[in-house]
C-alpha cells in the first residue's frame, strides 16, 4: 500500500532519448539485492546523460521508455531516486503495467507537449490523476490516459493484493453462496 496520489507539482529531469530500456534504467549488476531500497543511486548508472541527483520528481524521456526486460526492478530504482511519473510519448507496456502497480505514474503525452517540455529542464509541472491531466509550465494544461482500475488504485493508494483484501468479507460472501449444495447420497 502507498500513499493515495491525486495531484502533485515537481520538477521536470529531461532525458532526451528513445528506446531506453530497463537495463539502462537499473544494471542488471546491481539487483543482487533482496528489497527495493537503495536501488535508486545506480538508476542509470552506464549513462553519462543521465538525469540523476536534480531533485527532480518528473522524468521526461522520449519514445518506447522502459522496452526490453519485464524487470520491475527498473520502476522500483525509479520511485527510491524520487521520480513520482514520467512522462514520454510512449511505454513498452510491461513497463506500464509495472509503473501503475508500484505507484509511478506513466504519462504518454502527445508530440507538440512533449517537445516543449524536453525544450524545458528543471520546469514545474503538475499532474493530477483524478483529473487525467498534466498543466504545463505557462498554465496549458494536456489531457493522458490510465486504465480504470489502475487510476482508482492509485487515488486510493492501493496496490491489487491490498484491493482485493479490501473486499474479503464480500469474496467470503461469494464463495458461501456458491458453494455447492450438499445432495444426499452422494459422497465419499
């Protein structure tokens, strides 16, 4: 369980680069670890363009962020660096999927927006996820998209075990109803 996200400003970090692929997120070299704490001081450690150490909760990147291995680890170095969402004109969906279940907020925005803010490094921006919307430096707002399930999930600051604890006695319920009706000369 996290903290429910519903709207937060932070500052832009911009890495400017497509295609950039969960081993360049987090090395596969440092994921000996057996916890999601410390991962953060190695995010993108084999890149010398590297947005890291600007206090940043926003990562601006380019097309198909996060391809390449389901590794988890990639958004978990990100939340322990202090990134809350990135934003980019696309994500392998792995990826995706990974941000919404750990808490970071994946933002696809269309081209024009996106270009304005890798122009922008250090820009405040704000997002809201109960609104689907991100403002812009200048106050321009831009509409982006989360999947149902994964927007209330974060609203609420659940994760899907946490979720589905929440409606036990209502599952409990189901299973009592459906249980089949013991018949009479039938057993073992």
């Amino acid at each position: 369980m996290t903290a429910p996200l519903t709207r937060f400003a932070g500052r832009t970090a911009v890495l400017a680069a497509d295609d950039v692929d969960t081993d360049q997120i987090i090395p596969a070299r440092f994921l000996k670890g057996t916890t999601r704490d410390g991962l953060g001081r190695h995010l993108f450690a084999d890149r010398s363009d590297a947005p890291v150490g600007t206090g940043a909760e926003v990562l601006v990147a380019g097309r198909n962020f996060g391809c390449g291995s389901s590794r988890e680890h990639a958004v978990w170095a990100l939340r322990d660096h202090g990134f809350r969402a990135v934003i980019a004109l696309s994500f392998a969906d792995i990826f995706h999927g990974n941000a919404l279940k750990n808490g970071l907020v994946p933002v696809a925005l269309a081209p024009e927006a996106h270009r304005r803010l890798l122009q922008e490094p250090g820009a405040e921006v704000t997002i809201d996820v109960d609104a689907l919307q991100v403002t812009l430096p200048g106050g321009r707002s831009e509409a982006f998209a989360l999947p149902p399930f994964a927007r209330h999930c974060l609203l609420q600051g659940l994760d899907e075990l946490t979720f589905l604890l929440s409606h036990e006695p209502l599952i409990a319920e189901f299973e009592r109803r459906a249980a089949p009706f013991p018949r009479e000369g039938m057993g073992p």
